[in-house]
C-alpha cells in the first residue's frame, strides 16, 4: 500500500513525521472490504475526526474576522464554506482522487455517475491525519492556507447561489426551462444511506449526481449539468 505522497504533502504544505497516517486517510471503505483490512484501515474516523476540525477552524476563522456579526449570519457563512461542495472544490484543485485507493465498486461511480463525495471525505479524513500528526495548529494551518479563496467568496457572497438555482437561471435565460428532479435509486444502510439523481430538461437528462441526501443528490446532479454545458461551450 506504499505509495510516493510527496508531492500531495507539497500541495497540502504540510509534512507528515507519521506518513502512516496520511496512508490511513486516503483509504476508503469500498477498497478496505474488497481487500480484506480491517475497519480501522479506512478512513471514516479519520474523515469524523477532521469533519470536527475542519468546522472549528472555519468558526474560528469567522468569528475573529466578522466581528460584527450576529450568530445566524455566521452560522450561514460557515455552512456555505464547510460544505460538501467546497470540500470537492479543493479536493480536485490538489488533485486527491489520484491518491484515494477505492474499490472497483466506487470506482464505477466515480466514472459513469460522477460520484465525487469521496473525495470531500477524503479530505476531511487528511485534515484529521494532519490534526493527530501535528496537533491543532498544524491542521489549522492547513485548512486556512487551503480555503483562503472559498472564505473570501463566502464573505463577499459568491457562495450564496446554489448549483439548482444557478441551472434554473441559464436556462430561463435561453428561454427553455423545464427543469425536472428525480430520485433513480438508493443505497446503504439506513444511517448511511447514499442517493441517486438526475436533472432533465424536457424529458433529456442534463446531469447525474450522488450525496448522503436526496436534497444533496440533486445539487450534485444540477452541478454536474452545468459542468455539462460549460465543458459544451468551450468545445462549440
């Protein structure tokens, strides 16, 4: 399971004393089952370790730099920046899909559905491999080097539109909103469940998404039809 993490330290400006640790989050669950490792070889403490904080340090963060601001707004702030969203953002600027180990399974679901929430765990589970590495300050480092920007576009409001709405908006601008949300299927345990759907236009299917919700799996699929459209322009 050795693998060269060099340049994913560079990216994260982070160097680990303990590499096992950064081993022990980039292994998600579906490889860890088809492999035979046991629980404790995945990630998911990791991820539950650096979910927690992942949204101190963001709190954190806000607290100091709005001080004039009541507890609502800040709570809103912080939701629009510890958010799965913003974890796939960064996950893909630095390139962490090329580093996870996944099953066949998951990786079936990353190619045809545009599964991308592993990544955002994985993430999640790094920052909490850098916490247990080097302590609080190290994983508060980290997470403000990376999310300078996404804490700059929550402040001055560029997170505020979500991905349905921002799909809704193109196509009433060209005059052919017929926009549709189905849920096509589910998966996992009842405390873990994981959902599947689709956005269609008219009938035609614009975009596939996945998350741990259904109001998540249509954000995911309304992201993925304007990835769609832009990758449609760029080629036209």
């Amino acid at each position: 399971m050795s693998r060269n993490l060099g340049d994913l330290s560079e990216k994260l400006g982070y160097r680990f004393r303990n590499r096992d640790l950064l081993e022990n989050a980039l292994v998600h669950s579906s490889y860890a089952h088809e492999h035979g490792l046991s629980y404790k070889d995945n990630n998911e403490r990791l991820e539950f370790l650096g979910d927690a904080f992942f949204d101190a340090v963001i709190a954190e963060k806000l607290y100091f730099i709005e001080k004039e601001q009541e507890e609502g707004t800040l709570s809103k702030l912080r939701a629009s920046i510890v958010c799965e969203g913003s974890l796939i953002r960064k996950a893909e600027e630095i390139g962490l899909a090329g580093y996870v180990l996944l099953g066949n399974g998951e990786k079936t679901n990353a190619r045809t559905l545009g599964h991308k929430a592993f990544e955002a765990d994985a993430l999640e589970a790094v920052f909490g491999a850098v916490f247990l590495d080097g302590g609080y300050s190290a994983v508060r480092d980290v997470i403000l080097r990376l999310f300078e920007d996404v804490i700059e576009d929550a402040l001055k409001g560029r997170l505020s539109r979500d991905y349905k709405s921002r799909l809704q908006e193109l196509l009433n601008a060209g005059g052919k909103s017929q926009l549709e949300y189905v849920i096509t299927g589910e998966s996992g345990p009842d405390h873990d469940k994981t959902f599947e759907a689709v956005v269609k236009n008219a009938g035609r299917i614009l975009g596939r998404g996945t998350g741990k919700s259904k109001k998540q799996a249509e954000q995911h699929a309304a992201r993925m039809a304007l990835r769609e459209a832009a990758d449609s322009s760029t080629a036209d």
